[in-house]
C-alpha cells in the first residue's frame, strides 16, 4: 500500500470522505468494547479455578516446617512460597520476602517508607528538597502515579529496542543526587513488550550512582508471561548482575502472581540483598504480624514449583496468542505500508502499543471512544499523564475475546486511518 | 489471708524461705508454655475450618452486584463485606473501606499517609516540629510501635474503670496543636479488658482539639470478643457519636476478623465518615488496584451475616472462658487477700491484666522466665516499652490449654508472692 505521506492533497480529500462515511457506519454497529487495561478475561481466571481446592476444610494448614499458616507469624512469608517466588524471578528464596496480594502495595510502600525513613539508614526522602525518578517511557502508569503521589519529580528518559535509553540513565543517576530511582518493567515491557537485552541489565548493575540511596525499581511483572512456546525472550538476573559489579543493594525487584493465578487475589514478592531485606523488615515488622499465609500455601499446593506455573502460563497463552493476533493482524492488513503508525510485536506481556503520527493519539482514542470502544486514556503511558508527542496508544488485548478485538481493531485502524488523514491535510494548508 | 504487708520481718523471711524453696522445686518441673501473646489456639483456629470450604472450583465467584472477585477492581472492597464488618461495629456499609489482612496494617498505612499526605489537606506530618500521639496505659504495644516508628512523641494518660483519664485527654487535646490523635481498645480493652462508659465515648466525641487533622484511633478490635452470652459489654458508637457532635470527621475505627476467622487470614476494615474515606481512597486507588476480594466473598459466604459471626463467636467462648477462668481462679485463690497485686477480671478480649507491687513486674517476669513460663515483656504496654512504675503484667491466655494456664498461673503467682517478699524485706532494710 502507498504511504499517505506520498499522497496528494486530492487523494487524501477522497480518502478522508471514504473513511468518514466509513466511520459513520461504525459509529452505528453499536459496539461497547474495552482495550483499556490489561485486566484478564473471565475465561483466563477460569483456568485457574483449582487453585479454589487446593485447601479445603480438611487440609493441614501447617509450612513443612510446621508453622501454622492460620496464625499469627512469619512475617517475610512462608518458606515454600519464598522459594515459589523466588524460582520464578531465578533469585534465591533467602532473597524473598512474600505479601500480600499486590506487588503495586509493595512498591508504594517501598516508595512511602524511603520518603518517611530513608533507605538504608540514609535521609527520609520527606526532608530532601528535591527527590527525583527516572522513567523510561512509555511505561506503566500505576508507577507513575505513585512517584506522582509522593510529589516526586519524573523525568523522561525514552524506550529503545534494548531498553531504556543507557546513555541517558547513566549520566542523570551519576550526575544528580537527587535522582533516588528508577522505575523498570524489564521484561516484556509495559506497554511495548520490549525485554531489555544483556547489554542493557548490565549498564544498569554498572551503574555509579550519585546518591547512595538510589535504588532500581525492577518490577518483573511479566516474567513467566510468554505469548510462545518457541519465542521467549530471556532476562538476565539483576540481582546477581548487581552483586556481581559490587552494588549488592542497588536493586529491589518486584513480582506478583496477579497474571498468573488470580488478578485481586495472588501473592506478590520483593526480592532484594539482604541488607535491604532487613531495612524492609524493620518497617515490616511494625506494619504487620504476617501476611496471608493462608493464600501463600493455598498458591504453593496448586502449582508446587516452578515447573506448575510455567505449564500454567502456557494455557494462559494459549488463549491470550490469538487475541494478539488478532490486533497485530488487522494492524499489519490495514495499516501496513501507510506510514502512519508503527508498533512492536510482543512475545510476552499484556500489551500491544501503537506510535500513532505526532500529535495524533488524543485524537484517535476520543474517535475510538466515541464509536464504542475504549482504549487506555492518552498519555497514561508518561509521567504527570501526558505524552510529549501525543503519539502513544496502548492496547490491551486480554479482556475481550479475539472476535472482539479484531472488530475492535477493525475501528481503530479506521480512526487511524481518518485522524492520519486530517492531520496530514491540516499540514497541507 | 493475711495481707504481706501486714507480716513481720521474721514472718517474711520464713515466707521467703518457703515460697523460695517452692520456686526451686517449680524449676524443676521443666515448664514450657506461652503467655506472651494473643495468639489463638489451634483448637480455636479448627472451629474455623469450615470457611475453607466456602468457595471451591465450582463457585460462582460474583458479588451479587455480578462483580467477578477474582478479577482486578473495588478498591473499597466488596459490598457484602463492607455490610458484614459495619454490622460488626454497628457502621452503615456505606462509611466502611475493607482492606487486606490486618488491621494493624490499615493503622500504620493511615499514620504513615498522615506523615506524607496530611490529614484532608492538612499540613504533612512530616512537615512540623512535632507531632505528639496520647496512649492510655496499659495499652497494646503495637500501636505504640506504630508511633514510635514514625518518630511520634508518646505522652501516658492512665486508665480508669471507665476508659482513658478523660480530663487529662481533654486538656491535652484542646490545648495542644501537636497532638494529632489517640490510641484506643475501647471495648475489652488490650490488656485490661476495660469496656469505655457511655460517658468516655460521649466526652470523646464533644472533644474540641486544637489541631484540626486531630484524630481518634478508635480501635474496635474485640467488639464481637465476648467471654459469657450472659454477661456482656455495651460500647456506645463513635461514629455516630461523633456525628452527633458535630465533628463527623474526628474518629477512624478499625476492626478485623483476625480473631474471628483466621489470625494471619481474616479480613479487616476501617470505618469513617465520608469525607475520610474520600481522603483514604485518594492514596488507596495509587497504593492498590484492589485487595483480596476473594478471602472477602469467602468470608461473607462462611459467616453469611452478623449472626453467624455472633454464633462462631460463641463457641470461641466456650473455648477460650475456661482458660481465662483457670487463671482467675489461681490469682483468687492464691493472691486474695494479699494485697501484692490486683487485677480486672475480663468480660471479653484476649487478655488479663494484673498490677504488681511497683517495682516488682520485672522480677516476676523474669523468674517465671527461668522457670519456663514465657510472659509479655515487661513495659511492652507502655509507649517505649517503659512502664513507669514497672508493675504491669499482661497475661494472655488464649493460646495454651486450660490445664496448662493453671500450672503457668501457679508458678506465676508463686514468682508475686516471691518477688513481693523481696520488695516488702528490701523496703524495711
């Protein structure tokens, strides 16, 4: 197909009449869809329907080691679950505490301790003028909000294929005290479903910070969430690559069960030196008596090991591959050559995300919106919710079934195609 | 009995000679047993049992607004545990927020938010020269944690039969800015087992602070915790109290079912008015996407309503009154009359409260230690862990065996008689 950049004025006055009528079809279908956040459909949860036997009334309730899950106690979690956990990030148990049921709690919290106690011992970032984060961008906007909330500053720094900007990242964390973190979804990423590569993982254990109480926030969300058997990408151990460059504690690393086993109800883990740990635990000790125990065996009994959840999450994948296929089919059918979007395919992750041209996105999503279909809101994927360029759109396939989101892709191609169009014939004048 | 401050130096030293033999023998016994926290029993835990066949694999897992629970979302928790636990403290469903695990958890969050955020948009705590919590003592250590943790300077204000010494907290309270709020077990009090009067809560609700984000944590955490059906305690409703004051916004109450359901695995909730909520939920929707609604349905599935809380908490009562019991009846019959001690005897809660000579809750601690009978720390019900006249002693029952808790109580009472005659010899000297 001809890029519309090559069209003329007249060609492009034909189309956008063509698209409009178009679009005024669609308008009429009635459609109600949502693409707006990466929630797991009801038949997706419903794989993991067992885990609701794993215990029941006749259950012994008791870690291996004997402790009463329904009682009071262990505060970093169970032993079976901090090895769960543990294997599914490749870090040793010894380097686990396990929660509750969010690792998006763990890291407020991680962030809201560090502004009234500091970080090892160093000033509580409340009596600092200026803390600031980094934020590789587009990311994931709940990160956002929590640096937000905190009224601490954000600075873009922008995603490449290998992961965010390394150049960038190493002289803002060398150069500026005042720069205390980063934000990192490192693996199938947030929205674009980048997993940073080797290279990447080891500028960021290389790194010489300016503050010592800078700290990555290495949220592995996505680690065990392959689309393919065959094409998984791979992401070197932080932890290990951090201790081995000599900066055991420059890292916290998040992960949850939320995709995996239920998205209101699994268990979600910190991983972190053991230094960290026991900064953590001071805090811990005075917030809580335990988490659930409870929930952390229940999720031990049903998948057992490692090995349990990766056969699980190939399930999952087997039902969320055509939902993305079917988005980055009609994305490659109809917007293929015209030069006016671009996106990634993912292997893994909840997202696709668009580049839409420059000053486009707002416009496209109210389009899609208006017709009947949501899509995340413009510029949630960036600090303070906006978008520098207004180009960004992300997409999240997992809730609808894939004839949904073909049909919903089908109007969104449309509302491309059609605020492409007007914003290159607005150029023209 | 005689009482020992009665007998002669030559009467107490033959007593000491005896009670000190006794004690040798005691140590010879080889005791093992736990008073130091309020942990259930496992027996007490198994009548709990049954809620673990609430939800399996075949359960509709909606609310019954048709919610999927397994599912992200309701970052206030689920209407049908929202009804349950203000029925529980006797709040409309509609001034409830309900969270994770522990209560003890919303507590720290809430002092912890009040530290960076203010107080419904107040100045942040973190913010000013000095923030000042009132404790009435003995109270529960945790709390006093809580404030100590965050820096937050502690002032004593002693119990009466009634609740708090209420002219000493009106005083501070209105007189003093820094005082942002006060801790309270005001039903079966931890650890005495006070039950605040009518008054104490209507003089609570018409306090006039000085500082405008001056709150009451009004921590309802043995509302439902009777020990007779017969004979119960009444606690008037803050909330509402409050309201009627005209200061809707002065209280937070806090509950859970740790001690209901499961320890480590209940559900726990705050209550406020709206205004508050609104306040938490600004910090809630960035610190979670929602907790665990599905240990809310489980929850609202096993106990079904109030009564079925009511009628479990019943037969945690038969368990837990002859354990108590056990107790009461050795102090009685062992200390009555004396006067080297005194204490309150529990309509409901966790704990038995007993008040040495001053001076003496140490030693005691210690001998009974020695002689394998492990009893809260001494000072722990005090902010900073210092009991001032070093004479209180928390005894918590619940997790040995009735049989146990009479032989514990017999080398406790051994080690006050002991100890007592140290002190009343020392004295003459």
């Amino acid at each position: 197909m001809k890029a519309y950049k090559e069209l003329s004025k007249a060609e492009l006055i034909q189309l956008k009449e063509e698209l409009e009528a178009a679009y005024s079809d669609a308008k009429g279908k009635g459609l109600s869809l949502d693409m707006s956040r990466g929630k797991p459909a009801a038949t997706q949860l419903d794989m993991t329907m067992g885990i609701m036997d794993a215990l029941d009334a006749s259950s012994g309730m008791k870690t291996e080691a004997g402790v009463d899950c329904r009682n009071y106690g262990l505060v970093d979690g169970i032993p079976e679950a901090k090895k769960l956990m543990g294997d599914m990030i490749g870090v040793p148990a010894e380097n686990v505490i396990v929660c509750g049921n969010a690792s998006l709690t763990i890291m407020y919290d991680t962030v809201s301790r560090s502004m009234t106690h500091g970080v090892l011992g160093s000033t509580p970032w409340c009596k600092l003028d200026k803390v600031k984060f980094l934020c590789p961008v587009p990311g994931y906007d709940r990160h956002f909000g929590i640096t937000e909330h905190f009224g601490i500053e954000m600075i873009n720094v922008p995603m490449t294929a290998e992961g965010p900007d390394m150049d960038m990242v190493e002289k803002l964390v060398s150069e500026d005290a005042a720069v205390k973190g980063i934000w990192c979804v490192p693996k199938y990423s947030n929205p674009q479903g980048i997993t940073y590569s080797d290279e990447t993982v080891k500028r960021f254990a290389a790194l010489k910070p300016a503050a010592e109480d800078f700290r990555i926030f290495w949220d592995n969300a996505y680690v065990v969430h392959h689309l393919y058997d065959e094409k998984q990408d791979e992401l070197l151990d932080i932890l290990g690559e951090c201790e081995k460059a000599g900066h055991p504690d420059m890292v916290y690393e998040f992960c949850s069960t939320s995709k995996v086993s239920f998205a209101g109800s699994g268990i979600a883990a910190v991983a972190a030196s053991k230094a960290n740990l026991e900064w953590f635990k001071k805090s811990l000790t005075i917030q809580t008596i335990g988490y659930d125990k409870v929930n952390q065996l229940r999720h031990v009994k049903y998948f057992k090991d490692i090995n349990g959840i990766q056969e699980h999450m190939k399930k999952h994948a087997a039902l969320l591959r055509p939902k993305f296929e079917a988005v980055l089919k009609v994305l490659e059918n109809e917007l293929g050559g015209l030069q006016i979007g671009s996106w990634v395919e993912p292997r893994g992750g909840y997202f696709i995300c668009f580049e839409a041209l420059e000053g486009c996105a707002s416009q496209i999503i109210a389009k899609c919106k208006e017709a009947g279909v949501v899509l995340t809101k413009a510029g949630a994927p960036f600090p303070y919710g906006k978008d520098p360029k207004d180009s960004v759109i992300r997409i999240a396939p997992s809730f609808p079934t894939p004839e949904e989101m073909a049909q919903a892709t089908d109007l969104f191609v449309l509302c491309v195609k059609l605020v492409s169009v007007e914003k290159l014939l607005s150029a023209m004048e």
